[in-house]
C-alpha cells in the first residue's frame, strides 16, 4: 500500500492527513500553534512554528501507523492565506508573520486605493483592497518598521515559507499568491501596475508554480526529521479555501461550497468567463485554468459561539440548536445580522457591528439562537444573490464546517437558498484538498476530476421546501435593509 500526505496549515493548528490510494484517511495527526497579539488589531505567528509543528505531525503519523518510509509518495498543502512572511537575502523571516485577520492596515488600504484607483485595481487583480490582503501588510512594514523593510529580500505566504523549509525551493503557488493583491489573478502572473505603483522589485516576487506542480523533494534535514525519505514529491498545494472547495468536490460551474465554521464562505468555480467588479473576491482555483468567486461572512459561526458563552452559557451548542428547531422559520419576526467583528461581503465594512432587530416579550432562547443562525444564513445568502447577479447558476450546494452538522441547520440552509443542499460522508477539509493535489501531482490519476471521484464521498442530501423557502425570502428581504439602518451608528 502506498500513501500520500495532505498537510493543513491553519492558524491554531496544523493537521496531516495520511490517506491511500482509495482516498481513505488512515490517520490524521493535529498539532497546536500559537498566535501573537502584540497590540490592538494585531495578530502574529511565528513562521519557524509552522515549520517545526508540520515536521512533528508528519512524524507522528508515521509513528502512530508504523507504515515504512518509502511507502509515502507525496504530500501536499493547504495553507491560511494573505499572511506576510518577508525574508531576508538568505531566506530567514525577518520579524513575526503578520495574519490573514491582522486589521492594523486600514490607512495603508486606503493609500493604495488613492495610489492606484479603484477601478484600475479590480482591471489589475481582479479584486478590491481588504485589510486582510498581504500588499497592505507590506507597506505597513514600510511605514513603520522601515529597518525591517530595508532588509528585505523577498517574501512568502504561510504554506509556502513551510514547503521552502522542507525542500530548499523558493515558489509561490497561484491559488495562494491571489490573495496578496500583487497578482494579475487572470493573466497568472505578477502584475506590474501593482509592482511599479508601490516600487516593490519583481526580484522580490517568488516565481509562481501551479498547484499541482512538483516542488522538489524533501532536504536531507527535512527527510530526518519527519522520518519521510528524500525521494517524496512534494507538490506545491493551495490556499485553504481553494483546498477546501477541491476537497469538497467543487471544481465545475453549478456547483458551490457553503463552508460554516469560525467564518462563512460561499464560492462558486468559474473557468475565467467572470468580469469581476470587486464586490465578491475572485481568485485562481487549486484546479488548474479554473478560478473560484467567494463571498465570505466574517463572523459565522463565531456568532453562534458568542451568543452560547455570553447568553446561554448552561447549555451545549447542541441544546441551543435543538431549541431554534422548535421555532417557527423566520423567528416571530426577530432578525439578527452576525456583524460582531465588522463584515466582508457585500459591505466591506470593518466598523459595522451586529444587532437584534424586533425583540418581542414572547421571544425565547429558541426564538434568539432561530434569529442568529438564520441572520448567518441570510450574510451568506447576499453573497449568493450577488452570484446569481453575476449570470452565475448554482444547482446544488456542498455544506461543510458546523453548519454542516446540524440536520436542522442544513434543512434550513436548503430551504434558504432554494437549491438542494449536500453533506460529505466524510469531511476532512482542506487538508483533503492537499492530498488530492498530492495523489493528482504524483501520478496515481489522469485529471483531478478522477481523483475527485475516488476520494470524495458524498452523504444525505437536503431538497428545498417551497413554503419554507418563501418564508425566508420574505425575511432575507428584511435582513437586507437592517445594514443601511445601523450602519450610521457604527463605531467610528
């Protein structure tokens, strides 16, 4: 029997996956990491951390399976994107990497808004400045770190730097480099407006590799250490959510990824027919010539999270859940909008916050927790009538993440979007996506689409009901009008 290794770089954690030639997971080994916050607004990790945990979980699966060596063909990588890893002329970070949820760059956003032009920005990248983005990062730095800035020699994103640590080989994959505003998302390649405008050198942008491209093989040092041989291919991997959508089988138009965890995202695949405007992030997809538009709800189930540990703490998620499913839909009239951390699409708001609308005497804890799991339905849902905006169809959804657990909750989403609702039989996430791109990038098959068919395996299926759908519609056409209200009452 053989293996390959899919190797998740998330932002608590590090997870491996061993998984066969039958898209079996055999084993799954996770190792914590540590996040910095410095100051308000600012979140940190230490790039040699993500090094050092990947070796162990590598190290661990092994051990924890007693399988040989040589019997591990290829591993691969999902990765959190947009964090900034700047190195200096001899590959080693210069200072902690600065996160995918680092808000400290809302001046710098707005100076490459006036620098380069909105419009100008989208025809360049194929997307709008977000605090998140990686360019903003790069000239915070700039602005206040100058020393630090003077010593650059290139820069990374997380899952990169760990691939550059194991096999000696300095690349940016696609999917990833999307996210940094620097790349021309379309035209695959770094933009030169972007380059010119903020006088950033194409010798400090890594050459760009496909995801499913051969990075190399392991260093005698990384081999030791993860108890692998040299001779594993080791293939370049994805952006989390890219990961993630390949990991769910979602690689063709009409089809779409609901992903509910600590954040919401909707993406949909396209092969590059999209005019993208920049209400929705468009980025390139982990299957080769293809692209993903993604809405994205910044506090998903974070919401849920909040509302059980400072509201209903003496009960479980799980209770909660099953009290809302005893309220009619729609929720007597009670909306929620999960605003708690600002919102991402379609406001791009960072100051806006959440709110209770139309709290009734006669509303209970069901009738709350209804509102909240509706009103993050509901975020996602904007996301997905921008799509249908965009000439997109969308026939079925693939829900992963907490939303996905909850037969209710997928009822409820099914019934939302009005399109049938799937779950996987068994969900691994991104770090799944890794080992596709893994088997896919070694050889075992001829396209993603067959390894697809081998390693993804569907569960139930949630089919809309059109009286609960025309509910929802009428309370979606509420929720829609809650942010033009509350927005001028937001923080400045």
């Amino acid at each position: 029997m053989t293996y390959v290794i899919g190797v998740d770089l998330g932002t608590s954690a590090v997870k491996s996956l061993l998984v066969n030639r039958s898209g079996d997971v055999t084993a799954s080994v996770s190792k914590s990491l540590s996040v910095q916050q410095p100051a308000a607004g600012h979140s940190e990790q230490n790039p040699d951390e993500w090094v050092e945990q990947t070796k162990a979980s590598i190290q661990a699966l092994l051990e924890e399976t007693g399988i040989k060596a040589e019997e591990v063909e290829s591993l691969s990588f999902s990765g959190q994107m947009h964090g900034l890893v700047l190195l200096d002329e001899n590959g080693r970070p210069l200072r902690p990497a600065i996160l995918w949820n680092d808000t400290r760059t809302s001046e710098q956003c707005e100076t490459i808004r006036r620098t380069i032009g909105e419009n100008e920005l989208i025809e360049a990248t194929q997307n709008t400045v977000l605090e998140g983005f990686t360019l903003p990062k790069m000239l915070w730095v700039q602005e206040n770190e100058p020393e630090v800035w003077s010593r650059a020699a290139s820069f990374l994103l997380p899952k990169d730097y760990v691939r550059y640590r194991l096999t000696g080989s300095m690349q940016m994959e696609l999917s990833d480099a999307a996210g940094t505003l620097l790349l021309d998302v379309k035209g695959k390649t770094w933009s030169r407006t972007m380059q010119e405008g903020f006088n950033i050198s194409a010798s400090f942008c890594p050459p760009l590799i496909e995801s499913h491209e051969s990075a190399g093989t392991l260093t005698k040092e990384a081999a030791v250490q993860t108890g692998l041989h040299e001779g594993v291919n080791v293939i370049a991997g994805g952006a989390d959510n890219a990961c993630g959508a390949l990991g769910s089988g979602i690689t063709e138009p009409g089809e779409g990824l609901l992903s509910i965890g600590t954040s919401g995202v909707l993406l949909v695949p396209d092969h590059g027919e999209a005019v993208p405007d920049g209400r929705l992030h468009y980025f390139n997809h982990a299957s080769k010539d293809q692209y993903y538009y993604m809405g994205v709800t910044l506090s998903a189930g974070n919401s849920l999270q909040w509302v059980k540990d400072n509201l209903f703490f003496d009960e479980t998620i799980e209770q909660l859940v099953e009290r809302a499913s005893q309220v009619p839909a729609g929720a007597d009239h009670l909306l929620f909008t999960p605003f708690l951390t600002g919102e991402r699409t379609p406001y791009m708001d960072a100051g806006i916050r959440g709110s209770f609308i139309g709290l009734d005497i006669r509303h209970t804890r069901g009738h709350i927790v209804r509102a909240v799991m509706e009103g993050i339905t509901y975020s996602l849902k904007e996301s997905h009538e921008i799509i249908l905006q965009q000439g997109f169809q969308i026939d079925s959804l693939v829900s992963i993440g907490g939303g996905a657990k909850s037969s209710f909750w997928l009822q409820m989403q099914a019934d939302a979007f009005g399109c049938p609702v799937r779950k996987l039989a068994h969900e691994q996430g991104p770090g799944l996506g890794a080992a596709m791109l893994a088997a896919y990038g070694t050889g075992w098959f001829a396209t993603l689409e067959e390894c697809k068919k081998t390693f993804v395996k569907e569960g139930e299926t949630f089919n809309p009901d059109p009286d609960q759908s025309l509910i929802y519609e009428q309370s979606f056409q509420a929720y829609k009008k809650i942010y033009a209200q509350t927005s001028p009452l937001k923080r400045s």
